[in-house]
C-alpha cells in the first residue's frame, strides 16, 4: 500500500500539460501565502515551517495493516486542512512536495506542478469544503467531529488520485484508449483503501487534539466558544 | 512517499561537483530534466547519451553506481505501471514473445522508465553534492518566494527534531505493551500522531517568540543569504551539462 501511494515521476504525462499545471500550482500558491498571511501574520514562516515538519514526519511514521508485511503511512492533506486550515495546509503540503522532488527523488522535478495541484490544491481543497460543510450539518460532538474528519480524509485522497487520471487524459504519453476508465477505477479503488486508513487515522488523531487544545483546531473556529481550559500538554515548555 | 527518506542522502566529500554553489547546480538539475522530458521517446540514442552525462557527473562527483542504482529503486512504483502499459494501451498490437501487445504501450512504457530513471538520478546527484542548508541558499538566490524558503527552512531544521520525537514515542508505547498488529488498532499509533501535532504547533509558538525576542520583523536577516554568489565562470563550467543535454534533445526533436 505504502509504494502505491507515491509522486508521479517524469515522462509520465507530457511536458505542454506539465507546464500548464505548474503555472496553476503557482498561482494557487501565491493565494494560499496570502490567506496564510492573514490566518498567521509574520508567524506563517515559524507556524507553517513546523507544521510542514509535521506532515513530512508524520509520512515517514509506518503503522502495519496486515500484520508486520503490510504497512502504510499517512498523506496528511486532510489532518493539515483540519488542524491549520485550507490555506496554510496546501502551502505545508507543497513545501513538503518540493522538497521531496528537489532532496529525494521522489516525483520528478518537471512533474512538480502535477502532484502540487494533485496532493496540495485539489486533496486540501476537497477535504476543505467537505468539513466546512459537515462542520455545520453534523451535531457538535465527539462523534460529529470524527466523522467529518474520517470522510474528508477519505474523499480527499480519492480526488487527489482522480486528479491524476485527469491529468493523464490530458496529457498522458499513452493513449490508453478505453481503458482509461479502468484507470480511473484502480486508481479510485486503490485509493479508497488507503482513504480508509488515512480517515480513521486522521479522525483519532483530530479527536486527540480536540481533547486537549480545541483551540488549536482550525476547523472548530467561529464554532464554538474556547472554553475550556489550557491544559498543560505533554512535552511541555523546552 | 516512503522509502528512502529517512536517510540523509548528502555524501560528504570534496569533488568539483561538490564546490559547484547550489544555484547553479539546481538550475543545471532543472534544466537537464525539462531537456530529457521533451525529448522524443523514440529517439532512443539520445536517452543513452543522457545515461552516458549521468554517468560521467557522477563519476566527477564520486557517487558511486552502486549508492545510486539502490537510491533509484525509490521509482519502483512506476515501473510497475510502465509494465501495465503494453497491456492496457489502445492502437497497434506487435507480437512479442508470443504476446499481443500495444506498440503505443510500449513506446509509453519505454518513455516512463527511461525519463522516470534519468530524473532520479539526477535529483539524487543534486542531493548527494549539496546539502540541504546550501539547497535553501540556492533557492534563495535564484528568488524563490522568501516565505517558501522560510517554510522550508525551519521544515528541514525540524524534521529530525519530530522525527526523533516521533521515534522516542513509539519506543515508549512498544515499551509498555502496546503490539498493534492491524489496522483496527490504530488508536495508541494515531493518538500519538496528536500529541507529536501538539508538540510541534507549541514548539512553533515558542520558535516564533525567541525569534521575535531576537528582532525578527518577517524578514530574515542578511547572513540568511550565505557568502558569495556564483561567479560567471561557476554558471559556465555547470552549464556544459545542460547545454550538452538541450543539444540532444533539440537533435532527437529534428531527427524524428
């Protein structure tokens, strides 16, 4: 599961498509430092540097499926839109994806403006507009907020893989003809499976910071009153 | 995602590559994979002599095939996709050992694994010269967005940082008995996922207050930049790779 979850590299979509999608991916990202700006001011760069350490760690973190064999990681799109909102989360998750490419190898360079629009813009945005609106319909419980988060972590990483079949019908370097509907459907498949790690993962761990610094979580903002009280966090002051 | 990224992939060492500043280096990396991309899959001599520039940075480098071939597995995903593709693609189909295959297929499944392989290994030599400090410097030299390198910066700073955390909380829960096995014991894995978000947006708080205690204003200061700038003799020496790689290519485009 895990090496089915990774970038797309070079030579698989065609260099018109590539380009036109790195312009998209850098005008989105002038937006969201912008809105990051607002939500953070001058504590975007220190706030959203740690916060993008966070989700490339949390990557790296392996929790077994199937016993030890079977192991996957989390994307964290959607735990970063939960915790830091839309804009500084796409901005996190796109340094991350840069960093990768330039540092790692992973996904090619030519490619990055494909798997920004991919993992950053549209699985952000997708699991965005999702809690925006189960935030509101849901009852404000426990069980209301893990629900909203395990559908918008769920429906986020299916977009971001239909993304790609998007993408490749645009400009992928070969014609599939028919079966482009298949890939639309292992690649929906697949990435259903995945989501279901990646909902229940991202619910319980946006109930654990619920419980302890409700305040800390963007999507409950404007929500509810932070009533309850600061309490010390494991950790504590370094 | 996966693999590979725990390793610190920086080679320390002192080759001519090495002292090469960053930004000419990612410009030269850039470059030489938009080349390889917009070349036409079928002109296969041209993938071979881009091998052949692999090959010869590496060795001018000191980066070993074999450090490199094994860091390059990281693209086996898409390999296993390039292999679908002569089953899946639409058009022709050419007999080959007794196989019906698409010939578009192939061309693609080729195209994937050529110019897939030849981008790792260039971002992996990249990565292997420079390090990731002088990577941000490049970056910023080349104007990217100050608030991204910022981003980037502190990011690189803390990963260890997390990370570390991140192991020590693992060891801790192991400790005490916890064995998660399967997916639906995830609770000990992912609440530990909350406190690590915790302890990271906090020690983002208090970063941001030694740095305002420090003077910071939203711009970093100017030993930011690092000392000395490519020279005009740097961006030539760096600049054979890549104007070796446009020429391919801008042949393979004319002759196909």
């Amino acid at each position: 599961m895990e090496t089915l979850a990774m970038h797309i590299s070079n030579g698989i979509i065609d260099g018109p498509v590539a380009a036109v999608f790195a312009a998209l991916a850098l005008a989105a990202l002038t937006v969201c430092v912008l809105r990051g700006r607002r939500d953070l001011d001058d504590r975007l760069a220190p706030m959203a540097g740690l916060v993008a350490a966070f989700i490339f760690a949390v990557q790296m973190l392996n929790f077994p499926i199937f016993t030890a064999g079977v192991s996957g990681h989390l994307l964290g799109g959607a735990l970063a839109a939960m915790l830091v909102g839309p804009w500084v989360g796409a901005l996190c998750v796109a340094v991350v994806l840069v960093v990768q490419a330039l540092i790692f190898g992973d996904g090619g360079v030519a490619m990055l403006g494909l798997n920004i629009t991919n993992m950053a813009l549209l699985g952000t945005a997708a699991a965005y507009l999702l809690i925006a609106l189960l935030v509101r319909v849901l009852p404000r419980t426990r069980a209301g907020l893990a629900v909203t988060a395990f559908v918008s972590a769920l429906v986020s990483v299916v977009v971001a893989s239909q993304g790609f079949v998007l993408q490749y019908w645009l400009g992928g370097t070969t014609d599939l003809g028919g079966n482009l509907a298949g890939l639309a459907g292992t690649m929906a498949g697949v990435h259903l499976l995945i989501g279901i790690g990646e909902g229940l993962i991202t619910a319980t761990t946006v109930l654990t910071v619920a419980k302890v610094r409700p305040d800390l979580v963007y999507a409950l903002r404007g929500l509810r009153p932070t009533s309850a009280p600061a309490v010390p966090v494991v950790g504590g002051v370094r | 995602m996966g693999a590979g990224h725990g390793h610190v992939l920086y080679r320390d060492s002192d080759s001519p590559v090495h002292r090469l500043p960053p930004e000419v280096k990612i410009v030269a990396m850039v470059v030489f994979t938009v080349a390889v991309v917009a070349t036409p899959r079928e002109a296969f001599w041209a993938f071979g002599a881009y091998a052949l520039l692999v090959a010869a940075v590496a060795a001018l480098a000191r980066v070993g095939p074999r450090w490199l071939l094994s860091r390059a597995l990281i693209e086996l995903p898409f390999v296993l996709f390039a292999v679908a593709l002569p089953f899946l693609g639409a058009g022709e189909r050419v007999d080959v050992l007794g196989l019906r295959l698409s010939e578009d297929g192939l061309h693609g499944a080729w195209n994937i694994l050529a110019k897939g392989t030849l981008g790792v290994l260039a971002s992996l030599l990249l990565a292997a010269t420079t390090t990731t400090r002088d990577l941000i410097v490049g970056l910023d030299r080349l104007h990217c967005p100050q608030v991204l390198t910022q981003i980037a910066t502190f990011m690189l700073r803390y990963l260890d940082v997390l990370v570390g955390e991140a192991r020590r909380m693992r060891v801790a829960r192991i400790s005490r008995g916890d064995d998660p096995r399967f997916l639906w014991q995830l609770r000990g894995f992912a609440a530990g996922i909350g406190a690590l978000f915790l302890r990271a947006f906090e020690r983002g708080e208090r970063v941001y207050l030694a740095m305002l205690s420090r003077g910071y204003t939203g711009r970093m200061p100017a030993v930011w930049q690092g000392d000395g700038a490519a020279t005009a003799g740097q961006w030539l020496v760096a600049a054979t790779v890549p104007v070796v790689a446009a020429s391919i290519a801008a042949t393979a485009v004319v002759l196909t």
